[in-house]
C-alpha cells in the first residue's frame, strides 16, 4: 500500500507540475516582465503549508525522521548564486526542467545528466557536515495551543480556495497555477509521511555519489514523477515534441553543472529547498534561497534590459 500510494503521489505531483507556478525562474521573470508576484506569492504559501504540515505531524507523533540539518555558512550563499546562474542559463529550475520534459520539450533532457555531473564535480570535500540534530529545536517543542491554530488557519485558506472557484458563478479551473503549486506541496508532504524526506535532485545527488543502492522505493519515485508531468502536458495541451537544438542542448547542460554545483554548496537543489529547507527554517536554506533570486532577477532584469532572447 506504502508502495502504491507513493507512486500515485510523485504521479500527482509530476502532473501538478506542469500546471503548477513552480519554476522560479518563470516566478521572478513575472516579477520583471509584468510586475506580478503571483507565482512567487504560490511558491511561498507553499512552504507555509508545508511548514503547517510539519507541525501538526510533531504534535500528533507522526513526524518521520527528519534528515540532519545545517549550520549558517558562506557556502549556502555561493551555493545559491550557482543555483540563481545556472536555472538562469537553463531556463528552468528544478521544477520548470520536469515541466519542460513533459511538455516534450527534449532538449531539457541534457539537465538532469547536467546535475549529475555538477554533483560529480564538487565531490564530497565541498559538502557540509551534518548538525548532530535531526529535528529542529522549535519544533520539538511545538505548542500545543498553536495546532487548533494551524488547523483552523488551513480550513479557512481553503475556504476561501473554494469560494474564489464559485464566486460569482465564474468556475475557475481547479487546476490553476496557485491551486496546483498548492497541490505539490501537500503531495511533498504526505510522500514525507509514506518514504521520508524526497526530492529529485536529493536523488540525482545520491545517484552521483554513488549511493544508489540506499535509494530503495525512493528511487522508483524519479521515473513516476516525470510520467506524470508527461501525462500532465499532454493532457494540458502542451505538448510540444521539440526537436532539440545543439545550442539549447549546451545551454540545458551547462545549466544543469552550475546548479548541481551550487546545489553540492547549500546543500540541496531548488525544489528541496523551497519543499524542506526553508518551511524548517533552515537559515541556510533561506540564505541560499535569497542569493538564489537575487543573480536569477539580476540575469533576468540584465537580459530584458539589453534584448537578449533566452
């Protein structure tokens, strides 16, 4: 059962993906181009429920183990500018890459071997040496007047989810940018629960380092996500079969070095930060995070100012 409802969820969360805001390059070049903070707003709030998630699991005992966290050091800032550099190049983060594949879009198939080869490069000499804590201290010592608040925090976001759909007659499409980066949060959470802590590019790193034997039913969620972000373009009608170019090809690759590199420097890629790092509260989650929107807006703003065509 474990099994099975683990795969649906990386299915889930793949298909969400393509319908979901959750590249952060595409977040912050709405940020340029229109002045919107939409997708960044839906990025966020998905930490929050996640954050929410972790400490109703703590005050009910359900919280899995939680993977060792990480001092505040400078490499988390380096870390982050090689990540913000790299999705620039790429055009895509972690997320916006499983988007790209599923939409046929091949030559984005050059990044994840881009990553592996980014964590290959920096080795385990780069990495940071695990805290001796598994959990973090606030929330072993959660409040137990802070769960009703939590609760009924969620129940009303998700009220108003629901009467913003049905407002005024006007059926808005459940799977909307903001409802489905909502939905790979929540699917993040409860594959937490059934395998422990999951993202892709935790994977592709262990993959790298050659721990691939430890992978175990972790390791059948890689190919499950990117069916479901296929069966998410097609249904989506974004499919787009893409013949790929030499040079978007070198880009996806280089793009994929850099921010394998940076993700070796945090440690952990876009999508883990934004999913585990930062609702923990990790300071060099949020640290990477803030350089990595930073040279991302930078790259972003630099290219639009001077007409250069990603």
């Amino acid at each position: 059962m474990i099994l099975l409802a683990s795969v649906a969820l990386a299915l889930l969360m793949g298909f969400a993906v393509q319908r979901g805001g959750t590249c952060l390059v595409a977040a912050l070049e709405e940020v340029v181009q229109k002045h919107r903070w939409d997708r960044l707003r839906a990025l966020l709030e998905t930490s929050l429920w996640v954050l929410g998630g972790f400490v109703l699991l703590r005050a009910f005992g359900r919280l899995p183990e939680v993977p060792m966290g990480y001092p505040l050091h400078g490499y988390a800032a380096l870390g982050g500018a090689l990540l913000g550099l790299g999705a620039f190049i790429n055009g895509g983060c972690a997320f916006g890459v499983v988007a790209r594949i599923g939409s046929g879009q091949w030559a984005w198939l050059a990044t994840p071997p881009g990553f592996l080869a980014g964590f290959a490069l920096a080795g385990p000499g780069l990495g940071m040496d695990a805290m001796p804590v598994a959990i973090p201290e606030w929330l072993r010592q959660v409040p137990i007047a802070l769960v009703p608040l939590i609760i009924a925090v969620l129940v009303a976001r998700l009220g108003w989810l629901v009467w913003n759909r049905y407002n005024g007659n006007v059926v808005a499409s459940a799977w909307s940018p903001h409802h489905a980066t909502l939905v790979i949060g929540v699917s993040f959470l409860l594959l937490f629960v059934c395998v422990g802590a999951w993202a892709y590019t935790d994977i592709l790193a262990e993959l790298a380092t050659g721990r691939f034997m430890e992978l175990g039913l972790r390791g059948l969620l890689l190919p499950a996500l990117f069916a479901g972000a296929l069966l998410g373009g097609w249904t989506a009608g974004l499919w787009q079969h893409r013949w790929p170019r030499p040079l978007m090809v070198l880009r996806c690759l280089v793009g994929g070095v850099l921010m394998g590199l940076g993700s070796s420097l945090v440690p952990g890629g876009n999508d883990s930060l934004i999913l585990f790092g930062m609702p923990l509260l990790w300071p060099n989650a949020w640290l990477a995070f803030a350089c990595m929107c930073g040279v991302a807006l930078s790259a972003l703003w630099l290219a639009s100012r001077w007409g250069l065509n990603r």
